[in-house]
C-alpha cells in the first residue's frame, strides 16, 4: 500500500468510529455556506442585493465595475447554497435575498459563537 493511500484511511473517520456522533457530511456542506458568505465581493452582493430588493447581474456588474463572468461566478457561488434566489421577468433574471435562509444562518452563527 502506497503512502497515500495509507494518509487517506487514516485521515477517513467512519461513523462507527466517530464517538462523537459529528455529522462529518452536514458539517461539510454547513462550511460551504459559510465560505461562499465569507468573501469580500460576495458580501458586498448581497447587500447590494439586499439594499434593492432585486437585482439583474448586468446591474450588478456595473455597479461593481467588474466583468459579467466573474459577477456570474460569484452569484452562482451564492444561489448554490440557497442565499440568493431568482425571479425570471421576461428574459431578465432578477436576483434576490433568501431572508429566510440569511435567519437560519444568523441562528447559526449566534448558536455557534454564543
């Protein structure tokens, strides 16, 4: 067995190892959503987003005075784990806070750190 194959099993922690009953998965994904709102251009999105109501990316774009593709990239980051929602209007695509979810997240982060 090579070297790495020996780091990788053991750095894998099976359930039935895992004594503390941490959802290793879950906590995988909840780090997700906090990297995608700890980045300085996606923080300034969403309350530009916020701030509006809604918002196409060809706004946000120039507002930001950055390229479309990397205004998309960073929107995708944000709707992939449910911070911003869409509202199609014709052929626009509007964005928008999920406030439902930003609540869920600042119950988390104040459970977390209180």
């Amino acid at each position: 067995m090579s070297s790495n194959a020996q780091t990788k099993s053991q750095v894998t922690v099976n359930e039935s190892e895992n004594p503390l009953n941490i959802n290793y998965q879950m906590l995988k994904k909840s780090s997700l959503v906090l990297r995608a709102l700890n980045h300085k251009l996606r923080q300034q999105i969403v309350q530009i987003i916020a701030s509006k109501g809604k918002i196409s990316v060809t706004d946000l774009y120039i507002q930001l005075r950055i390229e479309q593709s990397v205004a998309s990239q960073h929107l995708a980051i944000l709707r992939k784990v449910n911070i911003l929602i869409t509202e199609r209007s014709g052929k626009f695509i509007f964005y928008k806070i999920n406030h439902d979810r930003i609540g869920t997240i600042n119950q988390f982060i104040k459970d977390l750190v209180g």
